[in-house]
C-alpha cells in the first residue's frame, strides 16, 4: 500500500497533473482556432476568386493553413498531444510489473526450497480478513476493486453526459467490460495482487477526483477551459440522477 501511495505521488500524480495540463491548453487553442476559421475561410475565398482556384483546391488550402496555426499554437503553448499518452505508457508498465513481481513472490513463498523470511512473512502479514497474502480473497476484494475501478470510469462519463459518439459508446462498455474480467481475475489471484489492484485504484480514485476541484487546478497551474465546471460533483450528481431518469 504505502509503495503503490510512494510510486503514485513521486511519479504517476505529477505526470496526471501535466497531462491535465496538456488537455487544457489543447481545448483553449481548439477554442482559438474555431474563432480564426471563419476569418480565414474568408481570406481563402478572396484568394480562391484571385488566383481562380476550384473549390477542392480552396478547401486544400484552408486545411493547410489551418493545420499550420495550430501547429503554431501547440508549439507555442508547449502541448504536442502525444503528451496526453504518457501516463498511460507509464502506468500499463508499472502496474503489469508489480503485478507479476507480487506473484512470483507469493509463488516463491509457497515453493519447497528455503525463502528468506521477509518472503515467507506473506504468509501472516496481511490485514483485516485477508491475512495470508499468498491466498486469494474471492469475494470483498474483488468486489471493493468492481466497484472503485466502475466508480473511476462512471464519474468520467458523468462529466460529459449526452449523446456520445459511437466511438466513444464502444470505448466506454470496452471499458466496463475490462473492469469486469479484472475484477473475476482478482477472485483467483493471490490477496497480495488484487489488493495491490485495489490500492492503485483506489489512489487513482482519489487522485482524478482530487484535480475535478477548480481551486485545486488553478492551483496546480491547469488552465481553466470553456467547458470546465465550477461544480463538478454536484453535476455529476445532477447527471447521475438525469441518466435514470430518461
């Protein structure tokens, strides 16, 4: 528990606040460019009637130039979007590696050969009702991680309620679905895994609820941005409520 709490706060928070950062900067430079469009669709259309080009040539000139400025614009706000992928390529890593190294502990502890007592204390150093690490607990913990790890992907599509696209429909129950086989995988996988599994999300949690707060972002230097809720749980709540309702 305190090593996953150690790894998220030095590593996984800081690059969660940048990434944040990033996402933010992208929505206010997508804000700039919807308000220079349509003065540059005009200057296209002077130079379309100028230089007589066919419309598929102005439309390829009005696309170039508006990729330009907003290259010029990530460039100048320092948030190339590929930024927004470097949690992920952190944390997949980290979390199958801890996830391994807990099993190959947990199986090393049970083996015939002499282990080092550190080892073999997985044994008798668990918590609560689970206080043998080696052996699965097949129903609170599996349980408790279905319903945080449901929690974290609920309260981001509550954030944005509506009629998504179908894209992002499929994403969200791929989603759902991946959190339900973790969840049957943490019923047969030692307590040492699945309560780090549990850990993790639960600080994941905490962390993306921490950095729903306005004051918290300012303070953290995240932009505010047009779609940005100065009350954030009481809308999730308000669509919470709106969802069954339908």
């Amino acid at each position: 528990m305190l090593t996953t709490l150690s790894i998220r706060s030095a590593i996984v928070f800081p690059l969660s606040i940048h990434q944040n950062q990033i996402i933010a900067r992208l929505a206010n430079i997508n804000v700039e460019i919807g308000k220079l469009a349509p003065e540059l669709n005009k200057e296209v259309n002077i130079a379309k009637v100028m230089f007589k080009w066919d419309e598929t040539e102005a439309k390829k000139v009005f696309r170039k130039q508006l990729r330009a400025i907003h290259r010029g614009f990530v460039i100048r706000d320092n948030c190339h979007p590929f930024k927004t992928v470097l949690l992920g390529l952190l944390q997949i890593p980290v979390w199958i590696i801890f996830s391994i190294s807990l099993r190959n502990l947990t199986f090393m502890s049970q083996g015939i050969d002499p282990v080092s007592e550190s080892i073999a204390g997985l044994k008798t150093e668990g918590l609560l009702w689970f206080p043998d690490l080696t052996s699965p607990d097949h129903i609170i913990i599996p349980v408790l991680l279905l319903f945080v790890n449901l929690a974290v992907t609920e309260i981001h599509a509550l954030r944005n309620i509506g009629k998504g696209s179908l894209p992002q429909k499929i994403l969200l129950n791929t989603s759902r679905a991946i959190i339900v086989v973790i969840a049957a995988a943490a019923t047969i996988n030692p307590s040492s895994v699945s309560f780090y599994w549990l850990c993790s999300s639960a600080f994941g949690l905490g962390q993306n609820m921490l950095l729903m707060v306005p004051k918290v972002r300012r303070t953290l230097r995240i932009p505010s941005t047009s779609k940005e809720s100065s009350t954030p749980f009481r809308d999730i709540a308000a669509n919470f409520r709106k969802r069954f309702n339908r």
